[in-house]
C-alpha cells in the first residue's frame, strides 16, 4: 500500500483506542505522520507514524521497536507506545514518540547551517550514534528529516534503529542515503557514519552531494565547505567502508578544528620481518646520504637560527600512525581506534544565521539591596511587557524569514544583573535554546534594558524571550 492509502482525511479517527489523530504532519512512501496526545491526566502533544509495511517486514520493525523502547539517551527520541491496527481494511502498525519542535529538513530549504550550527548539530549526533553502536544498533536512516528538535534539545529519531549486521527495513536502494555495501540487505555502524557525510554536506549546503553510483569513485564533496567540515565529510563518504573514517575520528577532528592527514585505508597489513628488511635497510641509506649531504654544504650557506614558537598545549596532536604532523587542507580525518567518548550537551539546530555571541561579562555584580517584592507581570498581547519596574524595554532585532522558519516555540531566558542605577551590568544565558542567531538576539537585546534603580526593584531579573512563527514576547519574572 502506498502512502497515499495513508490519507490525510484521516483526521479525527482514533487508533488503537486511545490516539486521536488530530493533525496531519506529512508522510513518505509507505506512511502516514499525525500529530496526536499521550494519555493521561495532561494532554501532552505526541507523533504517531502509521506504516504499512511490505510483506516480511513487520516483525523486523516491531523487533527493531521493542528494542528501541528501553533505551534512553539525551539525544536519541522517546518511544512511548508501539502496536497494530486496521485503518479502512489495511493492516498498519504504528509508533507514537516525541513530538518534534523543528526538524532539520524544514529548515535547510530556507538556508544552510553556518559552521558554528553544524559542529553544534554534529556532537549530539555523535553522541547519540555512539550510544547506539555500543549496544550493537543502527541508526540506519541518518538523513536531515531525522534530526530534530525536542523542548529545545536535538535528537535523532528512533523508530527506524535495527540490530548490527542484520537485514531488515531498507530505505530505496537508490537514495544518496544509503551507503553502497547497505544496498545487500546488510546495516552495520559504517552506514551511519556515510548517512553522517551525506547530512553534513547537506546542512552546509542545502543539497546532498553528487555521487554517480555506477562509477566506483566517492561522492563529490564542495570546495565551498570549510575545514574541518570538508575532511569530515570526505572521510564518511568513502564508497569502500574499510577505508572510511569512525564517530571517534569525527569527534577528534572536530575537538581539533584543523584536518589531520590520514593512512588510504584503515586496514593495516602486517609485513613479516623478512619482508621489512630491506625496507630498512634502504631508509638507512637514504638517511646517511641526507646527513652527508647537510654535513658536506657550506656553514655560509646555512639559515640563521632563531628561536621556534613554541607549539600552543590546545594544538591537534597527530595519531602515532600519521606521518606528517601538518595539516593536509583536503585530506580525511585519521584513523584510530577507542571507545566513544559520551558527551552530553544541548543541541543546536538554529533557525536562522548565527553570530558571534556577545562575550561573557566579568564585571562583579553590587551588593544586593533589599527591596520591596515588585507588581505582577502581565505580558501585553503586542509582544511588549507591562511592569512598572520596568523603565526601557528593548525587543530582539530579528528578520521575518528567521521567525518564519520556527515550527512551534523557541525559547531564550537571560538573567540580567542590575546596577544601583537599574542599568543592566552583566546578562547571561538561563537557557540559550537550540539557536544561536535566537540566544545572539535575545542576548543584545536584554543588555539594553533597563529597570527603575535598585532601591526601588529587584536587583537580577529573568528576561524570558518566546519567539514563535507569530512574532517575539517577552515576559520578566525576578530572580531566585
């Protein structure tokens, strides 16, 4: 059954009893997604994907589901409930998770990630495919409509994971998606590491790179992208997965910042030692013909010495097994092998371009005053704040098109520190949501406030920013 057998019209039924499908989010080849609620209590907004699947493939996504469930990691989606219906006498099985904010693939049409987003994007993803290696899963369908934003953190979508090395729901064989040795059936971590290359380039791009499948030669990556972004993608997007790169390279090369230069290939053949002999045996030989040669030219002809920089503690170190220690500005990143290092950060898939953000302030904040407790805040309907401690308000600059590319609500919560006179003194981040343009915004905008002085308010404040499709508010609440 195709997707369009999953109707939109389908609004208003109820599946399995209990999950309304209130609003139709989109489908894709053999399913249907429907914005529905959890039960309970409180209404809490959920997604229920309705699939049909092809014959012998049930069970592999009920088995890869029931694997999914007890898992739980920052940065990977909730599972909540998992079953089997009949919709207009087709037999469906369905999936309800977490309800997404953004997605990446709604934003790229309307601009590419700047560097920034994309190495924020990447380490939870990271993190989140590593989890998923340790306990011997697959992504499998790493792509941009699977990255997503939950309550202003990113995550990978978990419905589609399956076991290591086992055959089971494919995406088209002729997807850029799919990395070529997947084509036989067979998902192993590499495919993730080439769905990994295909998102980047996307990201950066706002198109997935051209790879001609009937040449044996690798997707062709932009020149466009910068470093290490372009070793990066190179590296995941080696048609052999022998030679392509591992998560723990891409978390090394991103920790670095420059490309490191990296051995063709990741298997290592071991020579016996009658084979290396007269391997040596020539190296010496071009050694002491080098020494000669340096010993022999004139002491007029030799450079000055001077003292060398000395080589900065942050600076990449190169693996054992890497020659050079200079960067190579388009090779791929090395190849080593350890355990995934788990990090746990906020995501970063933002919503419009990103500056610099304002840097930290060190001043020391004045003494507190004892104050009166200050009238209720009553938030205006024109985004604006209505409290009388309030003496300058200033709204985040932010273009239409930005504000338009949101899918449900960004939030951004500063704490301002006042000086006696009311004037803000120091401003951090509360939360910085999953945008840095957003958080940028928000934080210039909240510097400029100003309140009535200190002896008559609070001395530190909370500026909560929401900004929506609809436009910006802003509500103020006092500090704890």
């Amino acid at each position: 059954m195709s997707v369009e057998a999953i109707r939109s019209d389908w609004v208003g039924r109820v599946i399995d009893g209990k999950f309304s499908l209130l609003q139709w989010l989109g489908g894709s080849e053999n399913c249907g997604v429907f914005l529905t609620e959890l039960p309970g209590p409180q209404a809490r907004k959920a997604a229920i994907k309705l699939i049909s699947p092809d014959e012998g493939e049930t069970e592999a996504y009920m088995a890869g589901w029931d694997a999914t469930r007890p898992l739980s990691h920052p940065h990977l989606m909730r599972l909540f409930h998992t079953g089997r219906c009949e919709m207009d006498g087709a037999e469906l099985i369905f999936v309800v998770n977490e309800y997404a904010d953004e997605v990446l693939s709604e934003i790229l049409p309307e601009r590419a990630l700047s560097p920034d987003e994309a190495k924020q994007m990447l380490e939870p993803v990271l993190d989140a495919l590593s989890y998923l290696h340790g306990k011997g899963l697959v992504h499998g369908h790493l792509k941009p409509s699977n990255v997503m934003v939950v309550d202003d953190r990113l995550k990978l979508s978990g419905d589609s994971l399956q076991a290591a090395g086992e055959t089971g729901k494919q995406a088209p064989a002729q997807s850029i998606y799919v990395a070529p040795e997947a084509e036989t059936g067979s998902i192993t971590p590499g495919a993730d590491v080439w769905g990994l290359g295909v998102t980047l380039v996307e990201a950066l791009t706002q198109h997935p790179p051209v790879w001609n499948r009937s040449v044996a030669e690798d997707p062709a990556v932009p020149d466009s992208i910068p470093q290490p972004f372009a070793g990066i993608a190179r590296g995941c997007l080696r048609s052999d997965p022998m030679g392509r790169c591992t998560l723990e390279n891409v978390k090394t090369w991103l920790e670095a910042g420059q490309p490191v230069s990296q051995p063709a290939a990741r298997i290592e053949t071991k020579a016996s030692t009658r084979s290396r002999v007269p391997l040596l045996v020539s190296a010496a030989i071009v050694l002491i013909a080098v020494f000669a040669v340096v010993k022999m030219r004139p002491h007029q002809d030799q450079p000055s010495v001077s003292a060398a920089p000395a080589q900065s503690d942050a600076s990449p170190k190169a693996s054992a097994d890497v020659p050079s220690p200079e960067p190579a500005p388009d090779a791929t990143p090395p190849v080593t092998e350890g355990p995934p290092k788990a990090q746990d950060q906020a995501p970063a898939v933002a919503t419009a371009p990103v500056q610099d953000r304002p840097p930290a302030s060190v001043s020391v904040p004045p003494p507190q005053v004892e104050a009166p407790a200050p009238p209720p805040v009553v938030q205006a309907s024109n985004g604006s704040v209505a409290n009388t401690a309030v003496v300058q308000q200033v709204m985040p600059d932010v273009i239409p098109k930005a504000l338009a590319s949101i899918h449900g609500k960004l939030n951004v919560r500063v704490r301002v520190t006042l000086d006696p006179a009311g004037n803000v003194s120091d401003a951090t981040f509360e939360s910085e949501g999953p945008s840095q343009y957003f958080a940028k915004a928000a934080m210039q905008a909240a510097q400029k406030w100003k309140f009535k002085p200190t002896q008559a308010a609070p001395q530190t404040w909370i500026l909560h920013f929401q900004f929506t499709s609809e436009g910006t508010n802003v509500s103020t609440a006092v500090a704890n």
